[in-house]
C-alpha cells in the first residue's frame, strides 16, 4: 500500500508528536489514544481537525516515520509503531525495530513477461505496476506453488480490535492436496517498505473472515533494475518470522537462455 498525498502531511506530524509527547513517559512501552484524541491535539496546536482521523496517522503506522522528537524516545534496537487496538482507539507501541528488506545475495529468476500491453501502458504507478505484474504472470502461484487467484484488490475492513484495516490484493488458492488458502498481498514500490504492522494486521484481517483457510500472507516489492522481490511471512507466537524470499525479473521471452534453464533445473523444487 502506497503512502497517501503530500497534502496535510506537515500538520498530520505535528499532530502525531502533540499526541505522543502530551502521554509520553520514560519506561513506557504502550501508550493509547483515540480518534477523539486526534482531534483534541489538532485544536491544541491550532490546526483544523482532519476530516479522516486515520489519515494522519497513515505515514507513522504503516511506514515507520516518526518525528525527531519521538524517535529521540526510542531505546537501542526499539522503534515506536502504530496500532489499531479496535474501531477508533489505536496505541503507540515500542518494540523490536525489524526492517524488511529485500536480501541482495538472493538471485533473480527470470520469467517470460505475459503482462499485456495496453495493461502495462495504463498502470498509473509502481504499486498498480507491481500489482498487474503479480496478477497477470502468475507469480503468486509460482513463489507459492499454490494455484492462486485474485479475490479482491485494495480492500478495506473493519476488524475486531484492529479496526480498519487495508490489504493491496486478497488472493485465494488450492493445493495440489485440495486444501484451501487465502494470501493478502502487501505491495510496496518507489522508497516504500514492508511493514510489520500490516503484515499483522493482514494476519488479523484473514482470522475474522477467512477462519477455514491457511493464511499465507505475501510481500511484494519492487528492487533496482524491476526486480521483484516476494516475501512469505508466518506468524509464531504471535510474532510474525520470514519463511521465505525468491527474487523474479520479468523479461522478454528471448531473454530466458539456454543457461538459464539448466541453472533453474538446479534449484529445489519448493524453493526453501
């Protein structure tokens, strides 16, 4: 999910940080505020309250931007996030700072492009790129090995003590055994990066409304060069781990050698 518009983005920061410096203690590790209290620090500092509180909070939540005066709060190897904790009532919470980047030692597999190209002319940036790039080359099912389609893009929900939650794309997929799957997709292009906090709430999202499938939620990111990188995550213990990364180039089919193909020959089959 792409970061909405420049406009209001200064003021949403002052915001934040009334908010946060307003409860902010030494020691504390939680502090919790709602969409009120949004609108409360808006007056405080002298700004017009926001139409959609959530708004404001989009760029710390889902991309980790915090300002000086937070940041300088944050202990060796801890980072303050984010979350929903139900419908209007969030929490900035200190955890382990976690960066999901892609791995550069990971080599790129090439995969004969078959995005049409009226399609490819007309996607209005990275994120729609990269997410007709998934759809129409079939790179869920081929990371996954799960025969995967799309069920719905950009789709927004309530969840219970979530509250709203946004997922790029939810797929649905069977196995060769006939056992059912959903994948929320997180696709992120330009400095975009993935973020813990959405993984876990796609994680929450897919619980409440797909509670008979096995949920594989998947990162997706563009690299240098149009490389994409794709991302599986678990969640154990309730902290969400890596299971995997492949890396995918879309070419011209000509491009796929001779060479290319015994080395692919090579790789095991699941991918690990």
């Amino acid at each position: 999910m792409s970061e909405r518009g420049g406009r209001g983005k200064g003021v949403y920061r002052r915001i934040l940080e009334h908010l946060f410096t307003a409860r902010y203690s030494e020691g504390v590790t939680e502090i919790p505020f709602t969409s009120a209290d949004i609108r409360t620090a808006a007056d405080e500092i002298g700004v017009a309250q926001p139409a959609n509180p959530p708004d404001v909070l989009y760029s710390m939540r889902y991309r980790g931007n915090t300002t000086e005066a937070i940041s300088q709060t944050e202990p060796e190897g801890k980072s303050w996030v984010i979350r929903g904790k139900g419908r209007g009532s969030y929490s900035f919470d200190l955890m382990d700072t976690l960066e999901i980047v892609p791995n550069p030692l990971i080599g790129e597999t090439k995969v004969p492009d078959a995005t049409p190209g009226i399609v490819a002319m007309y996607a209005s940036d990275d994120e729609q790129a990269l997410l007709v790039g998934l759809r129409y080359n079939r790179l869920i099912d081929i990371f996954t090995g799960i025969t995967c389609y799309s069920l719905q893009n950009h789709l927004r929900a309530q969840v219970e003590r979530v509250g709203q939650v946004e997922t790029d794309e939810i797929y649905v997929g069977v196995d060769r055994r006939g056992t059912h799957y959903v994948l929320p997709v997180q696709a992120k292009g330009g400095t975009d990066r993935q973020n813990v906090v959405q993984i876990e709430q796609d994680f929450a999202l897919c619980a409440e409304r797909f509670p008979t499938l096995i949920c594989k939620a998947i990162g997706a990111q563009f690299m240098a060069n149009d490389i994409i990188a794709l991302f599986e995550f678990e969640r154990s213990d309730g902290v969400v781990a890596l299971v995997r990364e492949k890396h995918y180039r879309l070419v011209p089919p000509d491009e796929v050698t001779e060479e290319d193909l015994r080395r692919y020959k090579q790789h095991p089959l699941n991918g690990d």
